[in-house]
C-alpha cells in the first residue's frame, strides 16, 4: 500500500476522548473499521473522513503517501 498512516489513529482519538467503545456506541465506526485501524489497513474514505472531523484534522495529517519500490 502507497499510503501510510502517520499516526496512530486510536491512540489520537482516545486522547481526544473517544476509546474503542465510546466509537462503537455513539455508531462513529464499526468493529470491523476499528479493528482496521489497529492492523493499519486502508479504510473508506468515509471513515477517513470521520477521522478528520473527530480529530479537527486534514487528511495530510492522518496519512501519507510513500513511493513504491
């Protein structure tokens, strides 16, 4: 995969407030998308999207792109 992400993404959002649980409750993102986050493995765009709003953040600042070799 070209793309990355730079942090990690449940660690951001827990310090933000929201733990595994209080995502799946308040219906943000579904198991299977948590569990994703965890393996970083790609996501939707939507969720990518859900990312940024929960974070206050731009997508450059969740992922990017590395050159293939």
């Amino acid at each position: 995969m070209a793309l990355k992400y730079k942090i990690d993404v449940l660690e951001a959002l827990k310090e933000k407030g929201f733990s595994s649980y209080t995502l799946r409750k308040e219906k943000h993102f579904s198991e299977s998308t948590i569990q994703k986050l965890r393996n970083k493995e790609s996501i939707s765009w939507d969720n990518l999207n859900t990312i940024c709003r929960l974070l206050g953040c731009d997508i450059g600042d969740v992922l990017e792109y590395q050159k293939e070799e």
